[in-house]
C-alpha cells in the first residue's frame, strides 16, 4: 500500500501538509511560495492532492468480494422457497 503523504514528484514518504521531500524541493528549486512555482509543479500538485483526497474517503471502508460478504447466499439461497409458498 502506498503512504497517505509522499512527494508529489519521487514518492518518498514526507510529513503531513508537505507536497515536497527536501531533496525534490531543493533539486527543482520550490522552496519558494507555491504562486511562484511553475505550472508543471502546480498541476503535480493538483494530482497529488486530488490523490490524498481520494485516499481519505476511501480509508474506512473494506471492499470484500460478494463470496466473503455473503450476498450470492443473501439473494440466491431461499428464492425458490418464497416463491413455492
């Protein structure tokens, strides 16, 4: 699984509202105010954060397959019988 917060250029890991590790940061010279960064940076940015919002509503919720959750059993086992009545 990859982590909630990462760069939005290499991917490492970096802490909470950073968009940036240190080196990126450094490397492509965004150590200044986001206004000032260059559009190729800002629409990175846009896509990462769209992707951490992604992340956050998805993080409560399980996916199961309809086997595991039962639901073939939920709508197929029984069906002849209210019917046969």
């Amino acid at each position: 699984m990859e982590p909630d917060r990462q760069c939005m250029i290499c991917g490492l890991p970096v802490n909470n509202g950073a968009w940036l590790c240190i080196a990126c940061e450094r490397a492509y010279g965004l150590a200044i105010a986001f206004a000032g960064w260059p559009d190729w940076a800002k629409a990175l940015k846009d896509d990462e954060q769209k992707r951490r919002r992604r992340i956050a509503r998805y993080r409560g919720f399980t996916v199961l397959s309809y086997e595991e959750a039962g639901i073939e059993d939920l709508v197929y086992s029984g069906a002849d019988d209210s019917l046969a009545g």
